[in-house]
C-alpha cells in the first residue's frame, strides 16, 4: 500500500485518491461478491465503501492503517447492503451429474451450487469471517482488528461457519431423489 | 463424512475460483461523484497546533488542580467568617510518578501505562489493543493502590476505587458469566466516526443490572461513553460462577476480568473512544461512600489526561 497516496488523498488529492481506488476497487468488489453472494449488492456495496473511504479518510491518524480501516468500512457496508435486502435463492436441488473430479476433488457444477447455499445459510457475521480468512488470507489477529470484535469472538465465529458448511456440504452429498424446483 | 480438512480446503478453492468481477463500473461512478462529496475533516487535522511538550502539558494540569483545588475547598471548608485564615495546602509536585504496585499513595501526579505497549512484540499494540500511552491523574492525601485498583476505603462500606481496562468480551450474565454469551462493549460509531449510542451496547443489557442512560462525554481530553451500572444489593454474589460478577474479561489474558464487584456497589464506567479496542476506566463506589470522598474522587477524574 502506497501510503503516500492515502496521504494525499486524506489531505484532498482527488487524483490520488483516484489511483488508490483504482488499486483496491477489484479487490473490493470480489471480497463483498463473496459476503454477499449477489453481484448487485456487492457493486452497491463497493460503490459506499470507496465513497466513504474519501469521506471519512481525514480521520484516519496513521496511514499504515489503510488497508485494515478500509476494509472495515467495506464490511461495514456490506452489512448495510445485506440488511436493505433479503433475496432468497431459488431452492432447486441439482440432480447429480456424471462429471470427472476436478483436481482439487469436487465435482464442479454440484458441489458449487451446495457450496453456494451452504454458504448464504451464514450469517453476514460469519460470511465476513470466513471470506477475510480464507479468501483475504487474513491471520485472525487482523481479521479481529478490520471487524472490531475480539480474537475470540473472530474464533468462535470462524469455527462455527466452517462447521455449519461441513453439516450442509455432508447432508448434501447424501443421495437426492429427483425432484423438480420447488 | 467430510473431514474440516477437506472443508476448508473446498471453501478455500471456491472462494478463491475466478469470478470475473470487474469494477471498472463501480470506480467510474465513484470518481464522477467526488467532486460533489466532500471530505469530512477531523478535529485533530483541523486545529494544527505545536504538539504540547512537557512543561506546557503541566501547566494546564496545574492550573486545572488549582480550581478544582477551590472548588473542593470551598465545598468543604465554607466561607472563612471570622476565624483564622485556613493553612494553605501543600504544593503538589506535578512532575507524573510511575503509580507503585501497591501501597499508601503521597499527594501527588501519577501515572499508569498501557500494559500492552511495551518491549514484547507480541503483547504490543502492533498486535491490538487500545490506543494509549499513559493516563496521567492527581491524587490528594488518603489514597492507595493494589490489585490495579488506585482507592480509598477499600473493601469497606465506603470504598472508592478506579481502575483501568483493555476488556476483552463482556458477560451478558455477569452472575453466571462462564456460560454467558458475549457481546460488544465497543460503541458504533457512524459514517463521520462520531460516536452512536444504540442498542448494540453490550453494557446497557447486563442481566439484573440496572443501567443508567449512556452519555457521551470527554475524560482525560478523549471522547467516552459514560454509564452508569448498579449491582442489586440483594444479590448474593456467593451464588455466582466461582463467587464471582465478572463483568467482562481482559483482553488477551487468560481467565482474568472484572470481578471487583460487590452487592450495592455503583460502577460508573467510562467507555473511551480511542483506536482498536476500547480503553475503559471503572469508577465505582459502594453507597456507604462520604460526600468528601466523592468529591476528591470527581476531581481526580478531572485530572486525568490520557496520552496518546
């Protein structure tokens, strides 16, 4: 992170302002697609992010805390975007198809869709968790300090998450009549 | 069966296939808007002045013991009618002592630091904690320390005390708190980074703990959350997990929290709004404690800076 530019861009700077948001939008957009499961909401909630972030970038004292201040302004908006609308996916259940395993060992069109549901099961709570830790590669220290909640709290979450995904992903993977889309 | 293995790797794969997001639309919007969205500029960038060094620092604190010093006196001596003049009090060595582990405090500035900040990097601020330096505070004549409390009266019918915290998670049920859900203690704060009193605020939900209305107000020149908390006098806190109401756990120490608690006893507890965790301070005392001592224990709490 350059900080040069989130300092000038905390004094003003809208060109520097312009390249740091440039550096972090794509990122922004693939962190809140995978909170929020839903494009739209993650553009919107994207869009508030960056808008805040040059809003509120005079309060930030120390700039070497960019990254960690903005993404929680990022989950901050994602939880107001999540709140604003509950969309339900359609509860189709996929029948099986015979497709190869892939290299990592799931069947791509199956267990994407059970992942996906699994996944809009969490909470916006513990999606956050999940997606900072295991996509960001955030250790749980950092993820604790862009949410604002305690490690243990971080923990509890995470390991609730990643269980509730294994009850979902095993329930599946049980043998599914079928069924036509309810 | 999955193993949580296999779990997290498959979350992992999925979170991290390639989903062709572009944001190319988002920034558009985004820079088209700037120029209609101003910046909301902070009180500390705003008011540039020189960094107070040393001298200047207590100089304010003098003057600031001076008038409480009479104010308190008037409170307490009254108006001099007739008699002999009052013996004028002693002058108070300003210069900030590290506040002793424990023992009989002399009148005078002292100071406690963040215990987290320190040579270790692992219990260094780099790895969270409040974001403070010291608290500096003046006490009179009277007052001791132990056990991380600064006090008067202490384990008595009319004890004062306060002591300072970096809390951890805070107990919903401080009675039964080893089962207890936790919840936040750190206060919202909205788009312009003032502070937002709503519900969420783990302290005004305490099980059989009345709590005043939270209000915010500005302690040792930092904005806080203040709020006031009673503990029923007809609670016998010998039924509480391991004789204890623990009000919320230390951060980053393992089974250690706030257990100074006793029935009847008033905690008016200071949530200050510094970065990364909350800095709380516990001012509480029981009902037994004298008009005096509340009074210097006011004034000290007026002393007080807290450094960044």
């Amino acid at each position: 992170m350059d900080t040069d530019l989130v300092v000038r861009a905390r004094g003003g700077d809208q060109e520097a302002f312009a390249d740091l948001a440039a550096t972090t939008a794509d990122g922004f957009l693939a962190t809140s697609h995978r909170i929020l499961s839903d494009i739209d909401l993650a553009e919107d909630a994207t869009q508030q992010a960056l808008l805040s972030i040059w809003q509120d970038l005079p309060q930030l004292r120390e700039p070497a805390r960019f990254e960690a201040w903005s993404f929680r302004l990022l989950v901050r908006a994602c939880y107001a975007e999540g709140r604003k609308t509950r969309r339900w996916a359609p509860n189709i259940r996929l029948l099986p198809v015979d497709e190869p395993m892939a290299a990592d060992g799931f069947s791509s069109v199956v267990d994407r869709d059970q992942l996906e549901r699994a996944f809009r099961r969490l909470s916006l709570n513990h999606r956050s968790v999940v997606v900072l830790h295991h996509y960001l590669d955030l250790p749980l220290d950092e993820v604790a300090d862009v949410l604002g909640v305690p490690v243990g709290t971080v923990s509890s979450r995470l390991h609730y998450a990643m269980r509730a995904m294994r009850t979902a992903l095993d329930a599946d993977a049980r043998p599914a009549s079928r069924e036509a889309a309810q | 069966m999955s193993t949580d293995r296999e779990v997290t790797r498959i979350v992992r794969s999925w979170l991290n296939e390639d989903r062709h997001e572009d944001a190319d639309r988002v920034l558009d919007t985004v820079l088209a808007e700037l120029e209609t969205t101003p910046q909301r500029r902070s009180w500390w960038s705003a008011w540039r002045h020189p960094v107070m060094n040393t001298t200047m620092r207590f100089a304010l604190v003098a003057a600031a013991i001076v008038i409480v010093a009479l104010i308190g006196y008037q409170l307490i001596a009254g108006p001099n009618v007739g008699g002999p003049q009052a013996t004028p009090s002693p002058t108070v060595d300003l210069t900030p002592v590290e506040l002793p582990a424990a023992g009989a405090l002399e009148a005078g500035t002292y100071f406690v630091r963040n215990p987290y900040v320190d040579e270790d990097p692992v219990r260094s601020c780099e790895s969270g904690c409040a974001d403070y330096q010291r608290i500096i505070f003046t006490l009179p004549d009277g007052w001791a320390t132990s056990d991380g409390f600064v006090h008067k009266e202490f384990g008595k019918a009319g004890e004062v005390a306060f002591s300072v915290w970096t809390p951890g998670e805070t107990y919903l049920d401080p009675c039964h708190w080893q089962e207890s859900a936790v919840g936040p203690l750190g206060h919202s704060h909205d788009a312009s980074g003032a502070i937002v009193l709503d519900d969420q605020f783990a302290l005004l939900n305490q099980v059989g703990r009345p709590a005043s209305a939270p209000t915010i107000v500005t302690l040792g020149g930092q904005a806080a959350v203040r709020i006031e908390l009673s503990i029923p006098a007809e609670l016998d806190i010998a039924t509480c997990d391991r004789r204890e109401f623990r009000s919320w756990s230390e951060w980053d120490v393992v089974d250690f929290g706030n257990s100074h608690h006793a029935s009847g006893q008033i905690d008016v507890v200071y949530v200050v709004d510094v970065d990364r965790r909350p800095l709380v301070i516990d001012a509480s005392h029981m009902p037994g404690a004298s008009e005096e001592d509340l009074a210097e224990f006011e004034a000290i709490l007026a002393s007080m800076i807290i450094e960044r």
